[in-house]
C-alpha cells in the first residue's frame, strides 16, 4: 500500500513540475475535456488513506487531503487567504487542514462583501481523475467575527465515472457564500463574496467519499 501511494505522489507531481508556467491569458475554446484551453493554474487534491507528513519546501500545487470511502467520508478543511497570487501555503491536510493562498476574485467590490451581480475575475473549474469510483464535495463557508462557522447552502460534488472525465465550471459556488446569518426566522440567504469582509476567515470544506485525485484549473479572465 506504501509503495502504491508514494508512486501516485510521484507521478502527480511530475505532472505537476511539467505543467505550464500560469499566467494572465483570457481562456479560449473549449477542447474536449469541458476546460478552456488557456494559461491556468493547476491544483491537485490527492487523497490518503492515512496521516502522512509532507517534507519541508516542497513545492508545486498541491493539496493532500484525507481519503474517505463509499462508507465513511471524512473532512478535511482547506483554509483560504487573500493574496497577489495562487499558491498552497500548506499542502498537508491530513491533518485535518490545509492553506490556499487565492486572489481576490472580486477586487472591485464596492459593497459590504455581498455579492451585487460582479463577476469574478477570474474561473475555476474542477474534475474528478484517477480510477473510476469515489467522490468528493466541496461547500464554501466562513468564520465570523463571533468564532461561528456558516456554510454556503450550495456545494460542488465531483465524482469519478468510468468514461473521460470533465471539467466543470464552479467559479460561483467557490467564489461566493450563499447563507442566511439571521436568526429573524425567514428563509433570505444572501450571496457574499469571498474575502468581502475583512473580519471573517473564508474556508473550502472538502468531504472525501473516496476520491483520490481532484484536479482543479484556475484561469485568470481578461478583456
């Protein structure tokens, strides 16, 4: 089992090392696997089926998360931070949980973090890879002010099926928070924007069914 799980780290991150350099491109046509094909930045979440210690410095877009099944499905949360580019602060989530560094997909939000109809600068789009079977789930969710965690009332669920795998568009779902923060009794969720509050600390959720590999490209969108 070791040997097996050290030769899937090894050739992921040989995919990675050998992906190109990310830079700003406006995405182009659609190739056949549902993304565009454009400069992108590349992120893998690999699942694990136990703890397992990263060596310090290494590098690349990667995530490993804890490997749940069909039976069991387990947690782990990935952190996120604003900052000037896309980069895995820590990448070891065995341990229950990880850091992405991600840009402020809305930069020119005027309102008080909810979502007025901006569109995000830039798109993120996920696929399930690996052998067929498992899956995985993604909600997006906050911190607030008072230590209270909220989760959006939408999520984004990937599964491994035989056949090709495809990518998705779900830049809404992961850049945005649909939740209702009152306690009036009525159903109004409000849409914010991620990183659209400075007193909150934004966070993906990721619940693994067994999922081992989740690849996720994020394009930057220009004029």
């Amino acid at each position: 089992m070791k040997k097996c799980i050290v030769l899937v780290v090894a050739i992921v991150l040989a995919a990675i090392l050998m992906a190109p350099a990310f830079a700003a491109a406006a995405p182009k046509e659609d190739k056949g696997n549902g993304a565009p094909n454009g400069a992108h930045w590349n992120l893998n979440i690999i699942g694990v089926p136990k703890d397992k210690s990263m060596p310090e410095g290494l590098g690349g877009g990667v995530i490993f998360a804890k490997l749940g099944s069909d039976e069991v499905t387990v947690r782990t949360r990935i952190n996120l931070e604003e900052g000037p580019e896309f980069a895995v602060l820590d990448k070891d989530g065995t341990d229950g949980s990880a850091t992405l560094q991600l840009m402020d997909p809305f930069p020119d939000d005027v309102s008080p973090g909810i979502n007025t109809g901006e569109v995000a600068v830039y798109k993120i789009y996920i696929r399930a890879l690996g052998k067929p079977g498992g899956s995985a789930v993604i909600t997006s969710g906050f911190t607030d002010e008072f230590g209270q965690d909220w989760w959006s009332l939408e999520s984004v669920t990937v599964e491994r099926t035989k056949g090709q795998s495809r990518f998705s568009d779900e830049t809404l779902k992961l850049t945005t928070i649909l939740v209702d923060i009152t306690d009036d009794g009525i159903d109004n969720p409000v849409r914010y924007n991620l990183f659209g509050n400075e007193l909150w600390e934004y966070f993906w959720d990721y619940d693994n069914s067994g999922l081992k590999l989740l690849q996720m490209r994020i394009y930057l969108v220009t004029e």
